[in-house]
C-alpha cells in the first residue's frame, strides 16, 4: 500500500485504536468503524502490563516485548494515563516466576515477611500499569491528531465499511458474528473501582485458571480492584454478589481497602480463542482484509506489537 490509500480499521478497543494510530501515523487516510467508541472491554481493563494465558507463545513473546518497549516511552508523559509502577505478584503456592517477569525492572524473589497471610511465594518487579479511560482518550486524541476519522455505527459485514484499499477487523468479540469465527468466546471480567486510601503498588495473585482472581492497581486517585475470568459468559451487567466477593478478597489481603467508597463498577468480556489471530486474507470482493483479534486478556500487553504486525501485514511503510 501507498500512503494516502484509505484503511478502515473495525473496533475501537485498545487493538483497533492502537492498529489505527499505527497507521495513520504511517500516512494511510484511516477510517474507524466502531459500535463503541471507545470499546466497553477495553475500557473496563485494569490494566497491568503482562502476557495473560494467551497463545502462540513465540508470537505472544515478540508482540509483548514490543508493547513494553513503547509503554515505557509512554510512561514519560503523565497525560498518556502510562506510569511505571513497583508491585508484587503471588501465589499461595510455590510457583515458580514466569519468563516474562524475570526480565522485567527490578525484578526479585519476594522475602515472607512481605507476603500476605497464606502467601506462600512471590516477586516484585516494576511493570507499566495503565489507566485505561485516560489511555483510551489518548490514542483517541493521537489518532485524530493524524487524521484519522472515527465513526460510531455497528457493522454486521465487513463489506459495509465502505471503499477502502484494506480493511483491519479489531472487533474483538464481535468477530465471532461478523467474520465469522465459531472459535471465538467471551470470558466475562468484573472491576469495583474504589477510591485510594493511599496505595502506590500493584498486588496480583497468581491464580492460574480460577474464575476468581485477585489484583489491585493504584491509579492516582482510584484503584482497580478485581476481578474475575468466567469463561463462556459475556453478560455485561454488574453484579453486586461478584463486586462484594472481589472486595472482600481484596481487603483480606489489603486491609486499609476496607474503608474505601466503591466509584464504578466496569465489566468486559475478553474475546478469546485458541490462538491469537494476526493474518491477512483477501475477502470476496477483492479487498484486503488484516485481522487482529482474539487477544484474550493480553488485549493491552500484545497492542502495539500487533499493530505494527498489521502494518507489516499491509505494507505500510
């Protein structure tokens, strides 16, 4: 493709936004398509860099490590909502620390005398953590900035985007019908945000494949508190039985986030598949068509690698 060339990108998740900058910032005439804007998921992540039980592990690799890389740039600027943050990942066995982890800042096996009551192992390491309405508004921003038009409208065909030279499918869960893919499912998340009763550090339990999990993440003035991974449910309605079971296993690890006031409930539903699909293919009609999508709950730890595989996909310089 050559610059100037119009590319709609479907979705307005932190895939379709990243994919989108990408491009526009590479001189396509970009075009957005999204039912919401920006995308419901995306917005209800909470958001710690991380590769989250996602696959295929080389790809997974290489698109994460390129996703760091950026969010430590971005960390620079306060307004991005990126800030590097220290913290501390347990299990309440004796996991060994994954791959991932042993690279990152700081990284160090946690003493007991750090750990939480019934903590068995754990690390500390430096990571980005991203506040993801201030992120989302910023690659909205970035986007707009280099041209790119958004436009709020619910595709049901991809032919329906219009004349365009390319067509990227960021639509997440909503590729299941409009691809469509079978292999795609939800896998509902919950958050309470609460407000801070003065955390700086991230704590996450390492909780393997338990619908129940428990993480919270300092943002300023609030903090994330979750969550949980039901697999096959995409209902996005809060349920106030699952935010008191999320609260109370936070504040068994956290006591002070007994007295904090519950702000927002946010609710996603993580498009997941066996493997993440970054591909082309050329549709019916002869259009190009990059997809990117499936990315689970990796969805902001793999974005800008997969955008910038999708510009390669493209060939856009």
């Amino acid at each position: 493709m050559t610059a100037g060339e119009r590319v709609v990108v479907v979705g307005a998740g932190v895939a379709g936004l990243t994919t989108a900058v990408v491009l526009a910032e590479a001189g396509a005439a970009l075009h957005v398509i999204a039912e919401q804007v920006p995308g419901t998921t995306s917005l209800a992540a909470g958001a710690m860099w991380g590769p989250y039980l996602v696959e295929p592990k080389d790809k997974v690799d290489q698109w994460g490590q390129r996703s760091l890389e950026i969010f430590r740039e971005l960390a620079q600027d306060p307004a991005t909502g990126v800030r590097l943050t220290s913290g501390i990942e347990a299990s309440r066995t004796t996991e060994a620390a994954p791959d991932w982890a042993t690279t990152l800042p700081g990284f160090r096996p946690c003493e007991r005398a750090e750990l939480p009551a019934g903590f068995m192992a754990g690390y500390r390491f430096t990571v980005p953590l991203i506040d993801m309405p201030t992120y989302l508004d910023y690659l909205l921003c970035r986007l707009r900035d280099a041209g790119g038009v958004v436009e709020q409208r619910r595709l049901t065909l991809l032919s329906n985007a219009g004349p365009a030279s390319a067509i990227v499918n960021c639509a997440g869960l909503g590729a299941r019908d409009l691809i469509p893919d079978p292999g795609l499912r939800p896998i509902r998340g919950q958050h309470v945000v609460v407000t801070n009763p003065g955390l700086t550090e991230f704590f996450s339990e390492d909780t393997g494949l338990s619908p129940d999990l428990l993480c919270f993440y300092p943002h300023g003035d609030t903090v994330v508190l979750g969550g949980t991974a039901i697999d096959g449910e995409g209902d996005l309605a809060p349920d106030d039985n699952v935010a008191a079971g999320i609260l109370a296993r936070c504040v068994e690890v956290e006591p002070r986030l007994a007295q904090v006031r519950v702000l927002e409930h946010r609710v996603g539903a993580r498009p997941t598949r066996a493997t993440v699909r970054v591909e082309a293919e050329v549709g019916e009609d002869g259009t190009v068509v990059v997809h990117n999508y499936g990315h689970g709950g990796a969805g902001v730890t793999l974005s800008w690698g997969c955008a910038e595989e999708a510009r390669a996909l493209l060939s856009v310089k």
